[in-house]
C-alpha cells in the first residue's frame, strides 16, 4: 500500500482546476502513475523512501504543455483558482527542489522541446525541456559545442540549468551557464510572457539575472538562447600527482590565476585511490583548441607535481556521467550523497579540513570524501561524498548536512552549482543577511498568491520539506 506523507491541501477544489485547463487545450493527467513520476526529485532520503512504499507528497493533477502560450494558460487558472504549481524538469536535483508538499499541480516542461541553432551569431534557442545530452549531440552533429556538462548531462534540462544556476565540468575555462546565457522567455506567476531581445552584453540591469538560479520562484523559464562554439580540433590531456591536496590545491592556483584550462580536477587520497587507482593526490588536466599545443607546453612547465600520463584523464572522462551511486547505495540501507560550497583560496584548505571532519564525526559516517571540481581566480568549489548507515538513515543524514552547513557559513558559500530548494532552505538567510528580506519582497511582488514552487529556496512553516 502506497503511503504520502504530505497530504495535497487543494483535492477538493482539482475537479474544478482540472476542468478549466482541459477547456483551454491543455493536457493534463490525474493518474496515480504520472502523479507518483512528478512527486520527487533525485534526493536519496526519497528514494529510501521509495523503497517502503512511502512518498513525501503527491500532485493533484500534471499539466503538460507544450509552449509558453500553454504556460501562461495553466498560471492564470491556477492563480485564479489560488493552486499551487511545482515546476519539473529532469527532476534530476538532489536539493529537494521540486517535491510538491503543498499538492496542486505538477508542471512538466518537457514538452517544450524545440532546438534552433544561429551558426552566424553563434548562438542556440532551445525549450526549457530539453535534455542537455541531446541538445549536445545536436549540436555536435552541426559541428558546435555548448561546452556545458553536468555530471546529469543525460537526465537534466536547460531550463533546469538556468534555474539552479548550474554549472559543468568545463566551467572553469568556459563559465558556468550565467556566462553561456545571452537570452531568456519567462512566464510570470500572473501568466504574462516576457521576453528580451538578446545582445552581447547589455547596460543597465540584465533581466536574466533575476530569474537565473531562483530556482522557479519568479517565473517559469520556457527557453533559453545559450552561446555555442565550434568544436575543438585539437585537445591534450595530462594528470599529476602530488603528496597531499595542500600542494595541489595550490599548484591549481597558480595555475588557474594565469591561464585557465578547459577541464581541470583535483581528487583528494581516497578518490584517487577510488576512480584511479593511485595512492596520493591526482590532479587531471585538459587544454584544447587551436593554442593547445602551446597551452600543453605551459601546464608541464607550471605544474610541480610527478606527471602521470594520459590514462586517468581518460578512465574520469569515461565515467564522468555516471550517477548511479544513489541508486546502488541506498537498497543497500546506506545513505550517499553530495555537498558542494565555493571559497577562497585563502582559506581553501581550513574548509576541506572543517568539512570532512564535520561530516566524519557524525555518528555513522562510513566515509567522506573530495574533490575540487570548479577554479576561478578567487577560489574554487570543494565537492564532499559521503556515505553512512544508521537506524534512523534520515535522522543521520539530516545531522550530515546540519553539520556540514553549520561549518561552512562564514567561510565558504553554503552552494556552488546543486541550489537551494527546501534542503538549504534553512541555512539561506544566514548566507545572504541583510539581502534575504529583500529575495522575500521580490517573491511577494512577483508571486503575490505564492503558487510558484511553495517552500523552496525561502522558507515557509506549512510547507517544510526533508
């Protein structure tokens, strides 16, 4: 028998709902099935739950349109009927960011699907609901490259990119997706369209910006212009190895504040033994392009580590898109996740170190790993792992992510690249201070009913999540 933990507040009045959007063409569903595929995200505590025949919630009814004009239409009747809408990509997050607590309506934007690249202006307009494994392979096919890629790659839409301000694993040459967007078309909780004619860069205040990794708040992006570039001719790769994450954070610095390669990734003793092989500290490295070979010459120049060949650019570009760790640990009454925070390179290693012992000294820890994933001038992103089993599995992973939070605020941002959602939610208004009233005034002036996406990012009392 299927338990939900969160009973829909809005089932007496979805007949009605349900009714206003089939009369205006919209496809809509209240069947178990597609109401159970739109009540989570990836979190693992869902999927442990899962597994006990226990959902945290359930929609009344998913509307699927098929453009923004169908977007609009659905906002209006929910507006006026006060129903809440959750807006669903991929639902590839782990951040707890789509699950609907509050019932009412699932919204899935794959449907929105159009890919329409500008080879001229090196540009591409594609639907929110468009997989980034297949706008790549699109692009590929037409001899271009977004250079944008998540480790969900294959399970993860544009629109959702843009709304967590996502970014991917050849960030830190080419940006994350805030540097790749030039344009957006938004629908506002009112329902009305708006749309700005993308240019290279634009004075005064970029619309974009308000919408970009407010993580469906606001609005709901429908699509998305995105910078594309030629595929790279040339590319090489090259790995080290180092004693210790001191010397190759460090090494990664010196390196990133004078050139900034396409790929580059630092795994501390633990996952270099995992995914290499290797005892010690292995930093990979990846330049392309048609500097390339000069831009070798200079990373072996730079880099004062013991140089390792080719081999484990290749095993971690293999199984780069594998994330099925959550799906093999959890079954096994083991709970595995990941925490991301971005910091300065001035107290890089005091967060790797407060992290990892926070998170290890949480009774039940079996492991805690990390790599840097991210590098900028100013800093970089620490990427945690953990696993650990428990009798109370959500009780302890609760206690991970409190510890680990609690550690990082002040020193380190509390997200890189996964968001907030209803996980973070907490933590939030301690990172932004004096600026988080002001994120509620702009949800009140944009959402004055409160039906986009309830709960998540800013926090309300009836709709608490994980």
């Amino acid at each position: 028998m299927l338990k939900v933990i969160k009973k829909s507040k809005y089932s007496e009045r979805i007949e009605d709902v349900v009714r206003e959007l089939k009369k205006s063409g919209i496809k809509v569903s209240t069947h178990l099935a597609d109401r159970i595929a739109y009540s989570k995200d990836f979190n693992p505590l869902h999927l442990n739950r899962l597994l006990s025949h226990t959902l945290p919630a359930l929609p009344d009814a998913v509307a699927f349109p098929d453009g923004a004009e169908d977007v609009s239409s659905i906002l209006q009747i929910a507006n006026s009927f006060s129903v809440p809408i959750y807006i669903f990509g991929g639902a590839s997050g782990v951040i707890d960011g789509a699950t609907p607590y509050c019932g009412g309506i699932a919204l899935s934007m794959l449907s929105l699907d159009k890919i329409e690249i500008d080879a001229e202006r090196l540009l591409v307009k594609v639907g929110a609901g468009v997989v980034g494994g297949r706008l790549e392979d699109v692009l590929n096919h037409n001899g271009f490259t977004l250079r944008h890629s998540p480790q969900s790659l294959y399970c993860s839409t544009v629109g959702g990119w843009v709304a967590t301000k996502a970014s991917g694993q050849f960030s830190t040459r080419y940006g994350n997706i805030e540097d790749l967007l030039v344009g957006l078309k938004v629908v506002m909780p009112d329902g009305e369209i708006v749309e700005a004619e993308p240019f290279p860069r634009k004075a005064f205040i970029n619309p974009n910006d308000l919408f970009t990794g407010s993580e469906g708040i606001f609005g709901v992006i429908c699509e998305a212009t995105l910078k594309i570039r030629k595929i790279p001719e040339e590319n090489y790769k090259m790995a080290f190895r180092f004693d210790s994450m001191d010397d190759a954070v460090e090494n990664a610095r010196k390196l990133v504040q004078t050139f900034r390669p396409a790929l580059l990734r630092i795994f501390d003793r633990l996952e270099s033994l995992k995914n290499f092989n290797v005892e010690g500290v292995v930093m990979i490295v990846m330049v392309e392009g048609e500097m390339a070979d000069q831009e070798r010459d200079f990373v072996l120049k730079k880099v004062n580590g013991e140089f390792i060949g080719e081999k484990p650019v290749e095993d971690w570009l293999r199984e780069r898109f594998n994330v099925s760790d959550i799906s093999k640990f959890v079954p096994l009454g083991i709970i595995f996740d990941t925490i991301e925070v971005s910091c300065f390179w001035k107290n890089a290693m005091e967060v790797y170190r407060k992290i990892l012992k926070a998170i290890r000294d949480v009774d039940g820890t079996l492991l805690a790993s990390c790599h840097a994933s991210h590098f900028y001038e100013e800093g970089l992103c620490f990427y945690f792992t953990f696993a650990g089993v428990s009798g109370d599995l959500e009780k302890y992973y609760r206690e991970v992510w409190k510890k680990a939070m609690e550690t990082a605020l002040g020193t380190a941002s509390i997200s890189h690249h996964h968001g907030i959602g209803a996980l973070r939610a907490k933590w939030l208004p301690k990172e932004l201070k004096g600026f988080y009233p002001i994120l509620r005034d702009l949800k009140t002036i944009f959402d004055r009913r409160n039906i986009l996406n309830p709960g998540k990012v800013i926090e309300k009392d009836c709709t608490e999540g994980i």
